[in-house]
C-alpha cells in the first residue's frame, strides 16, 4: 500500500491500515489504488483530518464510484459532517 505515501501517509499510518484490513479487501484497493486514491484525495480535500481511520474502519467505502462517493459526503453540511466525522469516525457508517 505504498500508493498511500504519495497521499501524506505515514509508514506508521500505512502500516496500521494494512493489519487493519482484511487480506481480500487490500488485495482489492491495491488493484483499484487510483480510484481508491482519488476517493482519499476528496476527503482530505473537504477537510477530514483523520482519513486513515475512515480508511481502517470503512476502506471497502473507498472501492466506492468517485462520483457515488462524493455524493454520499456532498449531500451534508460541510462543517458540520467534518465536525462529526473526526469527533467520531463510525458516523460515515450511518451516511
């Protein structure tokens, strides 16, 4: 998962995903890293600070289309969804 270096992450914050995610799910963001990518680049992009939980907890939520993947996100408020995102990353569960 070293495409996610590139994105700001840490070798420790890779290295967290990586024994977070179950072993067919990273097979799979590792052969869709750019969509995977550009989902990442959104949310850092909209102001989530803490991506690499979001990431841990929901990394199948990244395989998502970019398009469907904003969407999910664009139909909050911005403040208020980042707010409760990095209060408690669960909430994308609930989007």
């Amino acid at each position: 998962m070293t495409f996610l270096k590139e994105l700001g992450f840490t070798d420790e914050m890779i290295s967290e995903i990586e024994n977070n995610i179950p072993s067919l799910l990273k097979e799979e963001v590792l052969d869709a890293k750019d969509l995977v990518s550009s989902n990442i680049k959104f949310l850092k992009d909209l102001g989530i600070t803490n991506v690499s939980e979001a990431i841990m907890s929901y990394a199948d939520m990244f395989l998502m289309d970019t398009i469907k993947f904003e969407e999910v996100f664009n139909k909050y408020d911005r403040e208020d969804l980042i707010k409760k995102i990095e209060k408690n990353v669960a909430i994308i569960e609930h989007l």
